[in-house]
C-alpha cells in the first residue's frame, strides 16, 4: 500500500530534484521516492575502503569486542 507524502522543498533543491527526475525520464514523485530509498538503504553500508580502515583499527577492534560483551551481558541500552 502506496503512503501520500507532503514535502517542502527550497526553490534549489525543487529545481536540481525536476532535473534529475527528467533526465532519468521519471515523474518529480518517482525520483524522489527512488532517491530517498536508495540513499536510506545505502546508509546502512559501508564500503570496501572504509571496511578496511575498520579492520586495521586494533583499538577500535578492541573497543568494539568490550561492546559486544556488554550487550551480551545486558549492560547499557539501545538508542535509536
């Protein structure tokens, strides 16, 4: 099921979003639900490089293991 969604946008922005929309040939509605869609799933993600950057981190690796075992504890709480 399909949500309506209302959406104020800066002359700029509106602008550089009908641009976009038009040379990818979708409606201003299509683009921006597909651009906010791959830009939230994409957040998730990390890339290869940043992937080894926090491989080669030995304290960040350490810090995270300690987190780890706290969680599994049950110490602390989850923040959205």
């Amino acid at each position: 099921m399909t949500k309506a969604v209302t959406v104020r946008l800066d002359d700029e922005t509106y602008t550089l979003l009908a641009q976009k929309a038009k040379a990818e040939r979708r409606s201003l509605a299509n683009y921006i639900e597909y651009a906010a869609s791959n830009y939230a799933i994409e957040s998730d993600y990390v890339s290869d490089k940043e992937m080894k950057e926090i491989l080669a981190d030995k304290e960040l690796q350490a810090s995270l293991k300690r987190a780890q075992k706290d969680i599994v504890a049950g110490r602390g709480k989850r923040v959205y």
